[in-house]
C-alpha cells in the first residue's frame, strides 16, 4: 500500500510534468505553479530534485530558450539580465553574449531593425521621416533597454525633415524650443 507522502509526491510530479509538456518554467515559476496547487514546499522541492536527478527538468534549457527569445525580441543584454533576475535567474553577460553569437545578431542590428519596424510601423515614406517621428523612435528603442549613446549615431543618419533639434556636437536637444512650427 501507498503511503500519503508517496502518493502526494506522485501526484505533484505528474503535475509538473503535465505543466512542463505544454510549455518550460523557470525553477521559481514551476515551484509556485507546484505550490499554488497546494504541495508543501519540502515535497515541491523533492519533486524538483528528482526531476533534475533523472535529466527531465532542466532551468539552463529553459534559460537559453528565453534568452534566444529575448534576443529575437530585440531586448538589449542589459534588459535581458533584468528580466530574467525578475523570472529569479541568474545569467552571466558572457552567457548573453553567447546567445547573441549563435543567433547571429548584434546590438546594432537589434537597433536597426526596431528604427526599421517604428518608420514601418506608421507608414512612412523613409525619404521623407517627420521630426516627430524621432521621439516615437527613441521611445522604441529606451523601451528596448538600448541606451541613448548606443543608438544616437544611428538616428543622426535618418533623413528626418528638419534636423534643428541637434546641436552641433551631435547631442539631442530633448526640450521643444527649436520647434519647427514657428
């Protein structure tokens, strides 16, 4: 006969296998999916465990599959590292660095390809961007997690209508003064 504890433990790993076969979870999400089904946290734990001894439950494949995604998404290594530290991983920059190399894409061609969707996206003929188009712009890419000084050469070289919101050392005046509505 079955004891409680056995069963219990049976009932909570067919759980998390069931939970695992329709999509991954970080360690922290599977044990709160685990928890919230109402298991103790010492048998969550064990079922965790003896998923990880027998090779079904693995967090580094998890982790490279959001990586790769957060990549794709156009996420800087920087945002990356913060939404994976929220998810409760922890990961190397190295490790990110890793993942940009095998999928082939670097940081400029995340900018490039969120100025390329944000012109796209609003239906603009790219020989004639509205300055207002810029701040859109902008806002795409700081969303992103890129910083200003790592996409500022690139929006210098957007055929944007009036250029008089830079100043001359190629800084972006972000104050309305120069306004072309005059």
């Amino acid at each position: 006969m079955i004891d409680e504890d056995e069963r219990q433990f049976k009932k909570g790993l067919a759980y998390a296998m069931s939970l695992l076969s329709r999509r991954d979870y970080s360690k922290v999400k599977l044990s709160q999916k685990l928890l919230n089904k109402g298991l103790e946290r010492s048998l969550v734990d064990k079922i965790i465990a003896h998923m990880n001894d027998a090779g079904i439950y693995q967090e580094d494949n998890y982790t490279m599959a959001k990586i790769r995604l957060l990549v794709k998404r156009n996420l800087s290594v920087t945002l990356i590292k913060k939404t994976l530290a929220a998810e409760g991983i922890t990961v190397t920059i190295e490790k990110i660095n890793t993942v940009f190399s095998d999928c082939n894409i670097s940081s400029k061609d995340q900018i490039l390809s969120i100025i390329s969707k944000s012109i796209r996206t609003n239906g603009i003929d790219s020989a004639t961007i509205p300055s207002a188009m810029r701040n859109k712009i902008i806002v795409a890419l700081v969303t992103k997690g890129h910083s200003f000084s790592s996409f500022r050469s690139f929006l210098q070289e957007i055929p944007f209508c009036s250029d008089e919101i830079w100043s001359d050392n190629g800084d972006y005046n972000f104050d309305d003064s120069h306004s072309a509505d005059v």
